[in-house]
C-alpha cells in the first residue's frame, strides 16, 4: 500500500507530500520494523520513540510518522501530524482495511466485569449462530485460535491487524475489552463500534488518571467514537453510569434493578449454584439461569442481555447463551476438593472488587471466610489502606502477603494495607509476603465449612518482582497444596 493510502484522511502538518513509498507494515516498536515499514516514533511514559528512529531505518523503515519535524540525519520520508497516536491509530485501520466496518463490534469498559460480560456474550453470539471472536484481559480468541493476552486492548497496529484476522477467519461479531488507558492512548480510534457497553465506575487506575472525573471521562470517550452510532448499553444504578447518560447523544438501552431500566432484573434468586433471575425488557420476559454467583454478575447478566438486544438477538438465544457459561478463569473461581472447603480464586484487585466478593461469599453462610490478597505495587497507592478496611470488616481471617510487588518491597505494600486493619481496630490478620506460603497457610489453618478466598491475581500466571517475573499461578499453587495435604 502506499504511503498516501495509508494517510488518507489524516491532518498532515508537513512531509509525506507525495506518498509514493511503498508501506509493508506498521510499527510503533524499532526493533519490530523491516524493510518497508512506517515506524511510529510515539512518546512513551519512560521513552521517547525520537530516540529509536534511527535503528528503525537502520532496520529498513521507509517513512517515519511522528509529532516532531524530521531531525537533519533522518534519511526516510518523514510525516508530522499534530497527534502521533491517533494518526497510528487511522493509519493502521487505514492499512489493515477498516476491518471493524465489515463486521458487528461490541466494545465493554467499566472498572468491573468486562471480562465476564465479554464471556457471556460470546456465549449469546454462538447460541445465536454466529461466529464470536473476543479481545479481552485473559486472551484473545477466535473459532479455532487463541493466546493469552499481553494486555487487555491491544496498541493499534496489533488491533486492527487482530481485527483482519477475525475477519478473514469468518468472525461475525467481535466482543471487546477496552481499557481507559486504550482509550486514553487512542489505541481504538479507528475501530467502529455498533454497541458500546458501560458497566461501572469504581476507584481504579488513580495512578494514572488524575482523578475519578478524569477517569469516567476516558471511559466515556468509547461512546463518541461510536461512529456507527447504533447503541450504548449503560448500568442505569451506577452513579457515574447516569451521568453518562444524561451526557449521550445517540440511543441508549439502560440496564439494572431500578425500575427506571429499560432492561430490568424485576425478580432475582441467588444460591451457591448461582442465580435465577425473571429480566424485562421492551416487549416481554426472560427467565435468566446462570452458574455464575453473586449480585455483581446479576449486573454482568444484565449488561450481556441487554447488549445481545441491542443487538437484535432473539430472547431464546441470550437465554441458551447465559445458561451455557459455566464459569470464568479467575472470576470467582471455586476449585473443587475432599476436604470440605469452599476454595476461590478471584482477580479482586480494588478495594470495590473485594468488598463484592466477600459479600458473596458470606451470602454462603460460612463457618468462617478466610482471605488471601495483597496489593500491586507502582499502582493506585490510596487503595491499599481501603483494601484492609474491607478485609477487616468482612473477613474473619486474612493472610496478607505479596501480589504484584514490582519495583516496591512487598512488606512496605503491606505495611499500607496493614493501617486498615488499624483503622478498624481489628487485628484478624497475619503477615507472610510468600504468595506460596500464604496460600499453603490459609488452606492448612482452614476446616470443613470454611471459604477460602484467593485474590488478586486471578487469570495470571505469573508475579513481577523488582528484578524479576516468575511463573506463578494462583489455582495450580492451590491444587499442589491440595494434592500435598491428601499425601500426607
């Protein structure tokens, strides 16, 4: 493709005037360019993307895209645009063929269940008869391929080129995560979206956005890049989710409990074996059954359901859908045992997320709820001390130990979360920064009758210290320990 095509309709400042350079690839990465590639010097938070521009011609790239003039020993085309992001964004939907034109997209934000409602939904779309591709925290998948995802939504290249395989592959309807920082970084900018989905807004990512107003209007960015303009699907009982509303120019199916929703749980049972619900909607009633526990995935049934109407998918199918998800990875994951207990594991990582979880499982109506957690480090510092509030109300025991600890020290991590538990003038916990340790001692301290809640890490496989990444999982940490027990 050519230079030209591939900027078309994007402000140039200078440069790029002809455009004849022939253009193989995009990259925003030096080390990924090869012959014939535009290279997109972007600023990073500890690197300026100018500081690689030679090694990505050194390595055959044919024109650079960045926000900066082209610097006197620059020897490939040069185009300045005024945002180098949102330009790589148009330029990769550009080369890649807007493919998100060709094919229903679905986008999700919120601070909680995005992952669950894209899971649920994918659910839906095949009982529909579709073909779902999925773009989300835990992976990215299509019928027949999957691999684990380096980040919840992908830089724009990585996107659209995701975007053209689906569609190349027969994929029908593509259900999205997206992530304030990915709408903050224009990452979707050349993305179309039929419906856009607005789950929740809790305090999260306050390291990054400068306040809770900054971050609900990152969110709220998903909903003016609604260039098809079909549907917003927005939580009707969350404050920040009446905001958005009140703010929305296109049409907006609302969902919740209050009878104000247009999609409305009007009854609800929830057990252990998971929820049954009557839901109202324009034009009649669905009784929604669902393995998945606990008032927060009522929410995420809700926003499901009321996204597949959006979509014009029949009842029957959303129905079929929901009952056919069994369970999550890393979402209120209960590991099954011999020895009597209620073992979860959860990606509860906010103070919010674990104050719903613990919730849930008293709903259950334990002998005693005993809880693994910690805090990721160069993260939201202000949580930490909410999170030990939490725990120490709703908690009958907790291990405190290391999640993330990154460049921080896990006992300085802890220590934060340790002065909730003094707020609360409670002492009901313990300390050991080995993850391994604490969940060994959380399940050798627990007895039958119990709930042993693992937090925090979820999904992942792995736990980033200052110096170092190490495979680490949660519910195989659990299952060794188990097996370990049973051998004695």
């Amino acid at each position: 493709m050519k230079l030209k095509d591939v900027l078309q309709g994007i402000p140039v400042l200078a440069g790029g005037a002809a455009g004849n350079e022939e253009i193989v690839g995009i990259a925003y990465n030096s080390k990924s360019v090869k012959p014939g590639f535009l290279f997109a010097a972007l600023r990073g938070a500890a690197q300026n993307g100018m500081d690689f521009v030679a090694e990505a011609e050194g390595n055959g790239a044919a024109a650079i895209l960045s926000a900066w003039p082209k610097p006197p020993a620059s020897g490939a085309a040069w185009v300045q645009v005024a945002d180098a992001r949102e330009a790589l964004a148009l330029a990769a939907a550009n080369f890649y063929g807007h493919p998100s034109d060709r094919m229903k997209v679905v986008g999700v934000t919120g601070t909680k269940g995005k992952t669950t409602t894209t899971y649920l939904l994918e659910e839906i779309l095949r009982a529909a008869g579709s073909a779902p591709g999925v773009i989300g925290t835990i992976e990215y998948r299509r019928p027949g391929w999957k691999i684990p995802a380096p980040r919840t939504t992908p830089e724009a290249p990585d996107l659209q080129a995701l975007l053209k395989d689906m569609l190349d592959a027969g994929v029908s309807h593509c259900v999205m995560e997206v992530s304030s920082h990915a709408l903050e970084q224009k990452r979707v900018w050349g993305v179309s979206y039929d419906v856009a989905v607005f789950t929740n807004l809790t305090g999260e990512h306050l390291d990054y956005h400068p306040s809770m107003e900054g971050y609900f209007e990152a969110k709220r960015k998903l909903f003016t890049l609604n260039h098809k303009r079909s549907a917003a699907v927005v939580n009707m009982d969350d404050p920040w989710g009446q905001k958005l509303v009140a703010e929305l120019p296109m049409k907006t199916v609302t969902f919740g409990l209050e009878p104000a929703a247009i999609v409305r749980a009007v009854k609800h049972a929830m057990s252990e074996d998971g929820i049954d619900a009557q839901v109202s909607y324009p034009g009649g009633t669905m009784r929604i059954q669902s393995a998945l526990v606990g008032r927060h995935n009522l929410y995420n049934l809700l926003a499901a359901a009321a996204a597949a109407l959006a979509l014009n998918i029949a009842p029957a199918d959303i129905v079929r859908g929901v009952a056919g998800l069994k369970g999550v990875p890393g979402r209120f994951e209960r590991l099954p045992n011999s020895r009597g207990l209620q073992i979860v594991v959860d990606y509860a990582h906010t103070d919010s997320a674990l104050e719903h979880i613990l919730m849930t499982a008293r709903e259950f109506k334990p002998r005693r709820v005993i809880l693994v957690f910690g805090a990721g480090g160069d993260r939201d510092r202000d949580k930490r001390e909410r999170m030990g509030r939490v725990a120490a109300r709703l908690a009958d025991w907790s291990i405190l130990t290391s999640d993330n600890p990154r460049s921080e020290e896990p006992l300085a991590i802890i220590a934060a979360i340790e002065a909730g538990f003094i707020k609360e003038a409670v002492k009901t916990y313990e300390v050991e920064p080995d993850r391994k340790k604490a969940i060994v001692r959380a399940l050798a301290t627990a007895n039958k009758g119990d709930i042993v809640l693992v937090a925090g890490k979820g999904h992942e496989d792995y736990q980033i210290f200052k110096d170092k990444t190490i495979h680490f999982n949660d519910v195989e940490a659990i299952e060794e320990t188990l097996r370990a027990m049973e051998a004695v």
